[in-house]
C-alpha cells in the first residue's frame, strides 16, 4: 500500500483520451499532448488517482501463458518506465489497446487517463510508478453563481474524484516478474467487468501472504457453510461454532500451518478427513494450490472476518449473533411443532 499523506507531489504528467466499447461502434479519441496542469490540479488530481490504493494490500503482476513479452501492457509500461518523456506516444497505445479489449456490449465509453508518477512513497522507499484510470459514469453538479444582485444556476455534468471507476497502478519493481500491480474496479459486477483486469491487463494474483491468507480462509467458508450443511448435515449453530474458531485461529498466530489449523478448529477425524478431501476438489476446481504453511496477513484476516458472519437468521423475525460458546444454546421443537432456540446467560447488557 502507497503512504496514507503525501507531502510532495509526486504527479509528473497525464495524459487523457477517450475510450469506447468496441462492439457499440462507440469512437475513440487519442490526444497527441499531456494535459497542461498547475498546482492545484495536480494535488486534486493526485489525491483522486491514489485515494483508493491506500487501502488496497492485495498485489498482482502482468502475466502470459507464454511470455511477458507478449503482455501488451507490460511492455509499454516498460517502454515507459525508460523513456518518461515518451507518455504522450506509449499513452496513445495504451489507449488504444483498452479498445480492443472493449468488446463485451455491457462496456462503457469514457475517459481514459494514463499518469506518470515519481517519488511515489511505499514502504519507506520512493518508487516510479504508472496509473491507468477510466471514468465511466457521471453525475449532475449545480454551479451557482451571483450576478448583479441575483443568482444564475446552471447544470454541469462531470466526474467525482472520489469516484473514479476503475484504476491500476504499475510500481516500478519486480521488472522481470511482471512489475508489481494494485488495481481496483467500482464496476466489477458480471462477465462485463472481467475486462479489465483480465483481457486489457492480464494480470494474475501474486503469491505472498495476502493471497494464501485470503483465499485459505475462503475455502475454509466455504467448507463450513455449503459442505459440512450437506454432507454431514451440521446445524448453524455448530457452523458458527467452526467460523469462528477458524478467524480466531488467523487473528492470534503470526504463521499458519494446516497441520495445527485441522487439528485446532476441527478437532476430529471424520471433520478433519472431510476437509481434506474438499481441499483437493477445491484445488482441482480453481486451479489454486493450497500452501501448507504461510506467514499470516492481518490485512486479509480483517478483510475475510467481514463476511465470516457469525448470525444464525430465523425467519425474517430474528437474528442471533454468536460469538461462542455454543453449548449455552438448545435447539428444539415444541408440542405444537413450532421450533425454538433457549439460550443460557449470566448478565444482561
């Protein structure tokens, strides 16, 4: 992640054109100069364009099945990176490579800006770095304005900084590994959305502790609430029981082994020997090899907790937040079939 402040500013130039969807016919414009800006545009559009990267932890790098070479954005990127005063021309490329990737109908037009940043502050070191932004939904402002003694309001369409729809930022570092990338993207809803981070960046998600963290703790969901329901028929409660031994277990050890995570929040052989074999499925499925040992990211833990909900729903009447220990809870059901949970307590807050 890039430094929360930045006290210099670290904007050296941008240059903007816009880019359609390719299957609607929809036009592309290429401007042949960068933006002229002064001080105040710059700090505005600096803080717009990393805003977002100051929360994002997970890294990816530009990837091909054959050969970096052949990834089209890496390579003007790295074009970039050795000649800055080359924006306007590698820009324009870009641009018009983002087009040929537009081809889904769902695709929007919109603006396309390509910034070149140096003395980007990350991890105590000062970095080069590449943006790539694309606004493409806009919202109506009022501009009020006073004039001999009386107001004029007008309407203007426009872009809010704050929302700027889809982003990618290029660290100049790990050249030969494909560069290290952060992206985000406001639209990412369907196939439509798939675009941009696979067919115009190809990018592919990098091994470190963020991803084997995130997507250990993901299966392990998945595996409490859609298997063990249908396999061995496990009630919520006890499903609540097993997500949050599961969190519990990332937010206190610093490193994770899967020997030590199976025995410690599955205890037994039969849920143990289940997991196990979802494991394999999952792997074989997603195409996604499962580390046997990691060093924990907190960053994920707290992303992943978020949906490791601990509420078992009754009906649209009720909702029973757990946090443990499950034994102070029954379940049953009444003479007349109505089913009811008992709950055991101490004090009332």
């Amino acid at each position: 992640m890039i430094a929360m402040t930045i006290d210099t500013p670290c904007l050296k130039a941008v240059c903007m054109h816009y880019v359609g969807s390719k299957n609607n016919i929809d036009a592309l414009h290429i401007s042949h100069e960068s933006l002229e800006l002064d001080g105040d545009s710059i700090k505005l559009l600096q803080d717009g364009f990393l805003n977002k990267f100051k929360t994002i932890p997970e890294q990816y790098a530009f990837h091909h099945t054959d050969s970096l070479k052949f990834n089209e954005v890496y390579t003007y990127c790295r074009q970039l990176f050795e000649d800055p005063s080359s924006l306007s021309q590698v820009s324009g490329a870009i641009a018009r490579h983002l087009y040929e990737s537009s081809t889904h109908p769902k695709v929007k037009g919109g603006e396309f800006y390509i910034a070149y940043f140096d003395g980007l502050p990350m991890q105590s070191r000062m970095y080069k770095a590449i943006g790539l932004f694309k606004t493409e939904n806009k919202s109506i402002f009022l501009d009020a304005s006073r004039q001999h003694g009386s107001f004029q309001l007008d309407m203007k369409e426009g872009v809010e900084l704050s929302k700027i729809d889809k982003g990618c930022l290029v660290i100049n570092t790990k050249e030969e590994q494909g560069y290290d990338v952060m992206i985000f993207d406001n639209q990412n809803r369907g196939e439509e959305a798939q675009y941009w981070k696979e067919t115009f960046l190809g990018l592919t998600a990098q091994q470190n502790e963020f991803h084997h963290t995130s997507h250990f703790l993901s299966l392990t969901k998945q595996f409490i609430t859609e298997q063990l329901e249908t396999e061995l028929k496990l009630p919520k409660t006890d499903q609540v029981e097993l997500l949050n031994k599961s969190i519990d277990y990332f937010k206190s050890k610093e490193s994770f082994d899967i020997e030590e995570f199976q025995n410690e929040v599955f205890t037994n052989d039969e849920l143990i020997g289940s997991f196990r074999s979802f494991g394999s499925r999952y792997i074989e499925s997603s195409d996604f090899d499962i580390a046997s040992s990691f060093e924990i990211s907190p960053e994920a833990v707290k992303k992943q907790a978020r949906i490791f909900k601990s509420v078992v729903k009754l009906d649209k009447n009720f909702h029973i937040y757990i946090h443990g220990r499950t034994d102070l809870i029954e379940k049953g059901v009444d003479m007349d079939g109505r089913k009811f949970y008992k709950i055991y307590y101490q004090d009332e807050a």
